[in-house]
C-alpha cells in the first residue's frame, strides 16, 4: 500500500486554495469543530499576504493515494525563531511543521517524513510541531478538550493525531493550557481587597482601549507584549509589519470596555485583551461571508450579546514583572473586564489562554480566580537525523 501514497509540493496559487479546502474538509468531520473563514486562512498560507513570511519561508504538502487528497502539512523555517536562544524553545537549527491532517497512519507517515525531509534539506536539525504557521497563530495540537467546540482563535484536532505524532518519534516539548471561569459570579473578597487597594493609588490609572486611536492603541499593546514575553518559552518578536497587520485584524472585534491598558505614573505597562467569541457566529453561517453571512456577522460584532469570551494576550512589562503592583493590576483588570462583560454582554463564560505550563504568575492568577484547565495542547519536538 505504501507505493500507492504519493507527496505533491504545493506551488502556486490553486495550490493553496486546494491545501486549504483539503484541512476545511478535515475539520468538518471533526465533533464539535467550527468552519472557520475561508479568506482568512487562504491568506495565512499566502507569502504576499502574510507578513509573517517576511522573515519566513515554507513549503505546503498534499499526500494523495490512487489520486485521491489524503492528507496535508506545512514544513515552515522562521528565521527570527533561529535567533532566539535555545532553552526558549527555538533556536538554531529549529525547523517546524503544521497544518497537519491525514486520513490514517499511512498518510501520516508519508506527510510527517516530507516535512522532515524538506526541513533537512534547509539545514535543520530539530523540528517543532504541529505549529501553524507562527507561533502566535496556532501552536500546538488539542489532547485534551475534544468534547466541546473551540473558542476563537483556537485549534481543534482529532484526538488520535497524537497517537500519529508520537509513532514517527516525537515526545513532548511543551503544554500549553486555557482555563475554563464562570463570569456570572463576583470575584472573592481577596481579590476585590487588592483591587480597591489599586483604586486608591494614585499612581496606577487602568482604563478601556480607545477604538478611535486603535492604530496607536495596538502599537502600545504589541510594544509591551514584546517586552513582557520576550523569555518565555516560544516567544518569537513581533515585527513592525505584523504589529500593523495584526492590529487591523483585530480592530473589527474590539469592544473598548473589555479590554484593558494599565498605566503607571501616565505609562502604560500592562495590558489584558478579550474577544468575543466569533466562533458563535462563524457556525451559524457555516465560515461563509457570503450571500448573507455578513449582514449576520456584522450584526453580531456591534453587539455579541451572550457571547462567550476569550482572554489571549495579557502581558506586564518585565521591570513590574515579580512585584506585587503586577499581580494587583492583573487582578484589576479582570476584574474590570468580568464585570463589564456581565453587565454590558450577559456574559457568563470566558476562557484565559493559552497559558504555558511553566508560567507559574499566571497559573496562580487562573488558580485565585477559581477557573479550571479546560483544554490542553502539545508542541511536540524531535532531533533531525
């Protein structure tokens, strides 16, 4: 059977539109799974499109058996994640795979070796994966969380990839973790105590975005992430381009009173996003803007009534990092956020993640606000011989 499975390079343009409509076909077949916009993930895998292909290069799979589309992958080399030191995850020599799918071990097999082969063939010595396409897209592969559907922005994968992954050789790098909160109830009286004592310093101001500066606004937010993840583990920086890019991207499903900037003494130093959960939405139209899907969608973004909410990105900059004032504006901002998502939404779920499993601040923030792990993702790794 081995002989009947062929690998085909993706090249051109049709080539990506096929290597796209061969995952949505995948992920319709999975419980729980929601058709994500077709648009948005063709220009993920689009080099003049996706500024992460500034300082990246990659090469997309389709494995095919008696002409038939069994499966897909992306081998992808980021040239800043070479950069990084190596006890952060990346480093020299560190190659990637994702957007992995296949029909059954074989085509797994055969997909998982073409991306080995081709990383090889680009110098590589290690391969991370399934990581699709940056490290701030979608990392990781779902193991645990398979019985309810994904929140935006989050992968969702058949539980038997793994095995899949683990047969060709790899162990596990990295775990990563979304915490599951009830936003219905108050937060206890501890971390209400901290967040008036906050109140009273003079010196912190924590306010909502402001939409209308959004541009400079996203600039402030990506500067401080940059700072405050820049050691932990996977972080890759955000280039000039993907900062604009990624801030037009979000814009649309921005509401200014669920998200926050804490400032100390006027500078802004700490920062908590939140989505609404468009995923909501994405189903109901099937992923499909149109006929009519964007007056459903456009509807909803003015006002995600009931909607659940994502926290993804929370970061304070490093010289507030271990003191007690970023634990406080943390807190602050939750709360914040919890109590206008439930006074101005009928929110009454979030989810925070992904957090890393060594991010012992933030596992202990997740853990006082009484949230509970409700998902869990793994990056493999794997020497290239």
């Amino acid at each position: 059977m081995d002989a009947q499975i062929s690998i085909e390079a993706i090249a051109d343009k049709k080539g990506r539109a096929r290597f796209v409509d061969l995952g949505r076909a995948f992920a319709a077949k999975v419980p729980h799974s929601v058709p994500q916009l077709r648009s948005e993930q063709l220009e993920l895998v689009n080099p003049k499109e996706n500024p992460f292909f500034g300082h990246a290069r990659a090469q997309l799979f389709i494995a095919h058996r008696n002409g038939q589309p069994v499966g897909r992958i992306s081998a992808h080399i980021d040239e800043l994640a070479l950069k990084m030191p190596a006890d952060q995850g990346f480093g020299p020599g560190t190659g990637m795979f994702g957007y992995f799918d296949a029909e059954d071990t074989e085509a797994a097999t055969h997909l998982i070796m073409a991306a080995e082969d081709w990383l090889k063939g680009q110098g590589m010595t290690r391969v991370l994966g399934p990581i699709s396409m940056s490290i701030w897209e979608e990392p990781g592969l779902l193991v645990r969380g398979h019985d309810h559907p994904p929140i935006i922005m989050m992968g969702h994968h058949p539980a038997h990839y793994a095995g899949w992954i683990e047969g060709a050789g790899y162990t596990r790098a990295k775990t990563l973790y979304t915490y599951d909160l009830d936003i219905s109830r108050e937060f206890s009286p501890l971390i209400q105590r901290i967040v008036k004592s906050g109140e009273r310093n003079k010196r912190i101001n924590v306010r909502p975005v402001r939409k209308k500066d959004w541009d400079a606004e996203a600039a402030k937010i990506l500067g401080i992430l940059n700072d405050a993840w820049s050691d932990n583990w996977g972080y890759v920086p955000l280039t000039p381009e993907e900062v604009a890019y990624t801030g037009v991207k979000l814009k649309p499903i921005i509401h200014e009173n669920i998200n926050m900037i804490a400032e100390v003494d006027g500078k802004p130093v700490a920062f908590m996003l939140t989505f609404p959960d468009i995923n909501k939405p994405l189903k109901k139209i099937n992923g499909k803007l149109f006929p009519f899907g964007w007056f459903h969608m456009l509807r909803w973004l003015r006002k995600p009534t009931g909607s659940d909410l994502r926290v993804p990105l929370m970061g304070v900059l490093k010289e507030y990092q271990n003191s007690r004032m970023a634990s406080q504006l943390a807190f602050m901002m939750i709360s914040y956020i919890r109590q206008n998502a439930a006074e101005t939404y009928s929110s009454t779920r979030g989810e925070l993640g992904w957090v890393l499993d060594d991010n012992q601040g933030m596992i202990a923030i997740a853990d006082t606000i009484d949230s509970s792990i409700n998902r869990e993702y793994a990056v493999f790794e794997k020497a290239l011989s």
